[in-house]
C-alpha cells in the first residue's frame, strides 16, 4: 500500500469514529431498516438530498427525526399538505404598519435537517421554491436571497401506493434528490423485535446526540479525498452511458429507456461510492461500493418507455440488467 492511500485510511479512521456509535444509537429506536440508515448517512456525507419512498407504517419519518437527534444540529419537519404556500416554507414579508417597513419573517426552510414529510402532497409553486433551496442552497423572499446554513438536507418521503390529493414530482426536483430509497417491510425476526420494543404506550426511548456538525463537515472533506481508481471512473461512466445507449454495450434494452441518466448521476454515484467506503472504513472505492448503491442513484433517473411500462418493466430492472451486463474491473 502507497504512503498516500496508508495516510488517506488513516483519515477515514479517524474522521468516522462516531460512525458505529452513532448507527447504535439509532438502533435504540429504530428495528432494522440498516440500509435505510446507511443511505441516510451517505446522503448527509455527500451533501445530498434523499429521498424515501414506502408505505405507511415503515418507520420512514421516525428513523430521520431518530438520525436528527444523534446529530447537534438544527432539525424541521415540514408536512406539506395541497393548502401548502411557498411562504408557509421559506418565509414572508410582514408589513408593519407602526413604522411602515417590511420585515423578514424566515420560514421552517432555514435549519439544518429538513424532514420534508409526503413531498408529493405539495403543489408546483412549493416544489419551485422548495428546488431552489435543493440546488443553490438558498432562498428568495421578494428581491433578496438568503443564504442556508451548512449543513443543509432535505429528507423527503412519499408514500407510493396513495395517489389522491398528490401531485408528481418534476423530472428536474427528482434528479436533485441524490439518492432514492425504497424502504421495504421488515423480516418476520425485526418485526417480532418490533413487537417487543414498540407494543406500549409509553414513550420510546429518546437517544444521544452522538455527532456534530462540525464533525460532519469535517467527514465530507476526508470522503472527498477518498481514491477512485480510473478502471472505476470508467466503470462509473459505462454506467451511466449504458443507460443512454445500451445497444452500444450489448444490452438488449431496445425500446425500454425513454431518456437515460443525466451527468448529475455519475457525479453522485462516484460520491455515493465514496461515502460507501468511508462507512465501511476504506479510504478507496471498489467496484461493490459502486454496485451497492447504484441502484439508488439511478431508479429515478431513467425515464421507462411507454412499451417497457406495457410489459411491467421498472427502471430498477433496467438498472439491475445494466449492472449484470457490464464488466467489472
């Protein structure tokens, strides 16, 4: 091992102690869901927004609001509804009419964590405001832009199976959003543990904060020193090109993909990957951590044709033949 990657594993092991403790601390309250936590950790390593999709009742908003917790940080939850107003989110001019000014009234926005619970609920002028704040990391209140503090995050969730009073996400918001994840069932053995722990009516165990936003911060500048290999920059970018023009790499897609994934994708599957070592302790990235998760950067990326959705075929089946047709370095 070169003296750089020695002193690159080094900083990975030092910058993530409180990574163990912090997952501990989290399972305190919250039965399973491990991927569900790891995803949430690479979103708040990397920067990036995350989005959780899944039926009611998996323990979507009761696992960030637990993650929030072990974190010193500023946290909101927001839960949108179809009433919801731009201002009711970012903030508002109040006029007063003693002294005849206008004064700034910040709104929920302006924190640190952003539990942004059933984001489909909210209408278009939300979610243009909401994109704003996603991409530039600030807001606009009349004529004037006020910066976000860093770190700034937002959680969404989004129930899939409840369409009325929803409205879809543009194609420009989901591509922000880093990561999607779908949060599946429990096996029968967490739910009997679930059973265990949460059939009471007292309070649930409240957790400590583990971790602080410096420290956080501090953990992304050593994730982006972490090494990627150019067979994995390659790889990476196979990946992604495959999802435009799979013909070109013997994948028999025809017809199946309406609009592949944009550049924004390999960016975000390299850090992605990057963050994947980094909890796992590594200061390089291997082709697993690539695998591991990019079926989470990419499911909402790839637009599905009009004939594969006639056959019952989703993005993530496109995603996964991808990966199974691609060499590996």
């Amino acid at each position: 091992m070169s003296i750089l990657a020695q002193q690159t594993n080094n900083q990975v092991q030092e910058a993530r102690q409180w990574v163990e403790p912090l997952i501990s601390e989290v399972s305190k309250v919250v039965v399973g869901q491990k991927k569900l936590v790891h995803r949430l950790l690479a979103g708040l390593l990397c920067n990036g927004h995350v989005l959780l999709e899944g039926v009611p009742g998996l323990a979507k908003t009761l696992t960030v609001r637990t993650l929030a917790s072990c974190i010193r940080t500023g946290f909101q939850r927001i839960q949108f509804t179809p009433d919801l107003l731009p201002a009711d989110l970012i903030g508002t001019l109040i006029y007063n009419p003693r002294d005849g000014e206008f004064t700034t009234k910040l709104g929920p926005i302006f924190s640190n964590l952003i539990l942004a619970d059933e984001i489909n609920r909210a209408p278009a002028k939300v979610q243009s405001a909401l994109l704003e704040a996603m991409q530039e990391r600030q807001v606009t209140i009349s004529d004037t832009s006020y910066p976000l503090s860093d770190p700034f995050l937002v959680l969404a969730t989004q129930n899939p199976i409840e369409q009325e009073g929803t409205y879809q996400l543009p194609e420009a918001q989901l591509d922000r959003f880093m990561l999607k994840v779908n949060v599946g069932y429990p096996t029968r053995e967490e739910e009997r543990e679930i059973l265990n722990a949460m059939a009471t009516s007292s309070p649930l165990l409240s957790v400590q904060p583990m971790v602080s936003s410096e420290e956080v911060i501090h953990a992304r500048s050593v994730v982006n020193s972490i090494y990627v290999d150019d067979r994995i920059k390659d790889y990476i970018v196979n990946i992604v090109w495959a999802t435009r023009d799979p013909a070109a790499y013997k994948l028999k897609l025809d017809g199946m993909i309406r609009f592949g994934a944009s550049p924004r994708a390999t960016i975000y599957l390299t850090l992605a990957a990057k963050a994947q070592a980094f909890i796992a302790g590594r200061g390089y990235v291997t082709p697993q951590d690539v695998k591991s998760i990019g079926l989470d950067v990419l499911r909402h990326r790839i637009g599905v044709s009009y004939e594969a959705e006639a056959e019952s075929v989703t993005s993530e089946m496109i995603v996964e033949k991808i990966f199974a047709g691609l060499a590996v370095p």
